[in-house]
C-alpha cells in the first residue's frame, strides 16, 4: 500500500451469490463493524439484479457498490445484457471487468475488455479489471508478458485522465477459489510490474496513483502480508467476501 499516493480499495466479489434478502442480513451484521475504516475505500460487487437494493442497504455507511460486468455497447438488442449506464442510474460506482471466470464461460477477450472500460468510463463507472495468468502460463514462464498485454490492451486508447480513474486487480487464475494463494512476494513482483507497464505507457504521476489489487483465496489471515508490499494497494476478494466476520478483519488489516 502506499497512502500517500493512491486509495487502498478493499472490495468484495460476490459473483453468483446472495440474494437480496441476504444481502441485507450482511449489511445488518457488517455495519456496527465498519467504523473504523479511515483509509481504505470499501465496495462490494454484487449480482447486477440487486444493485439497487444493495446501495439502499448500505445506505449511510462508506460502502460502494458495484457492478460485476456491463456490456460494451449503450443500447441494443443483446438480451440479458446491461449498459454501464443502467449500472451507474441504479447507484454502482464501480464494475468490474475482465474476471477470468467472464473471459473462461463467456468468451470475454482482451478486445472486449477494453471496450467494456470506455464503456464503464463513459457511464462514469470506476472499472476494476482483472489481469493473471493460469498455473500453464505461470509454469511456461510467460506471466509478465501474458500481464503486460492484457493491461496494455485494456487501457489501450484511453488518456492519462481514464487510466488514473481505472482500477487494476491481478488475480492469478490458479489461487481463484483454489484456498492457493500467491505468495506476497510472487503478487507484490507482477503487481509491481503492472505499475511499471503503466509507468512506461502514461508517466510515473499517472502510475503512482493507480490502485492495484491483489485476488486469488485473500482472507482475513494473509490480507496483512499480501497488503504490506509496496504495490499491493488493496484486494478483490471472493469466497471470504460472503461471511461479514471475514470481510470486516480484512478491511481491518486494510487500516493497520
Ligand atoms: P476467491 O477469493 O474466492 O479466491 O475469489 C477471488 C476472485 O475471483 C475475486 O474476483
């Protein structure tokens, strides 16, 4: 983390669980706990469904919603999709673009990804896309270059503005839901070299102040050391994002 330069953003990514009714039984049970977060943002990605419900529930407290994928286009005929637009009318500050498990079961593509961050960025979303490398990739040896032009494509086009506004979240495929997790050092080493793509694309002032998360089996017990490395600025959590005891103490270690 590095408070001086860029916001810590400790978010949640509920993919395909909790219905309304249980997401504000987790309002309920997270909010007497969430005093005390001074310095990291908080966010919980949910089910498009139940946005606007979440953003009621969450009324009155630091914690944003957000989407968990938009379409690129602003209207049309693609049934069942979402408009950035609709997400952002409905109360989500943020949508995440890109997860690996949307690239694997919907053929998103890196091209895809970069229209989905204009698009979020237009619709005045803050896009958290995610970036990483399957365990094959990871063995062959080709993690930075894998990471290098999935980041590149997807801030392709965008100005220094967009990019400062664009949230990075590396999360290797093979700690998803595995219990795996990258060691602090292996993370802290691709997500430093994902602030040193940025660097060398839009300038070391726009680089300084991108977050850039960590994700991939983050709880409460190796959010502290995930997040003391320079360049990890935060987390996107799954399987420990549903329990509030376990969101709480990560946002805890978020505030050490
Ligand atoms: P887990 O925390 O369950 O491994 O999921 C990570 C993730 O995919 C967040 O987007």
């Amino acid at each position: 983390m590095n408070l001086k330069y860029r916001k810590t953003i400790i978010a949640g990514n509920w993919k395909m669980n909790k219905t309304l009714t249980e997401t504000k039984a987790f309002a309920e049970a997270i909010k007497p706990n969430l005093g005390r977060h001074k310095w990291c943002e908080v966010v919980l990605c949910v089910p498009g469904v139940n946005i606007a419900g979440a953003v009621k529930a969450f009324k009155d407290t630091r914690v944003s919603i957000g989407g968990e994928t938009c379409h690129y286009e602003a209207s049309g005929a693609y049934t069942g999709e979402v408009t950035a637009e609709m997400l952002k009318d409905v109360g989500a500050k943020y949508v995440i673009i890109g997860h690996s498990e949307r690239r694997q079961y919907y053929n998103e593509t890196d091209f895809t990804v970069n229209k989905k961050v204009k698009a979020a960025l237009e619709a005045g979303l803050k896009p958290i896309v995610c970036v990483g490398e399957s365990l094959e990739q990871r063995e062959l040896g080709v993690t930075e270059e894998l990471i290098s032009y999935q980041v590149k494509t997807a801030l392709s086009g965008l100005n220094e503005n967009q990019v400062r506004r664009v949230v990075i979240a590396y999360e290797p495929i093979w700690a998803i839901g595995t219990g795996k997790t990258a060691t602090a050092g292996q993370a802290g080493e691709v997500c430093t070299h994902i602030r040193s793509i940025i660097r060398k694309q839009f300038g070391a002032r726009v680089a300084r102040a991108v977050t850039i998360q960590y994700g991939g089996s983050m709880n409460a017990k190796n959010a502290r050391e995930l997040l003391a490395q320079p360049d990890i600025d935060g987390g996107l959590i799954g399987g420990a994002s549903l329990k509030p005891d376990d969101f709480v103490a990560i946002i805890n270690a978020a505030n050490q």
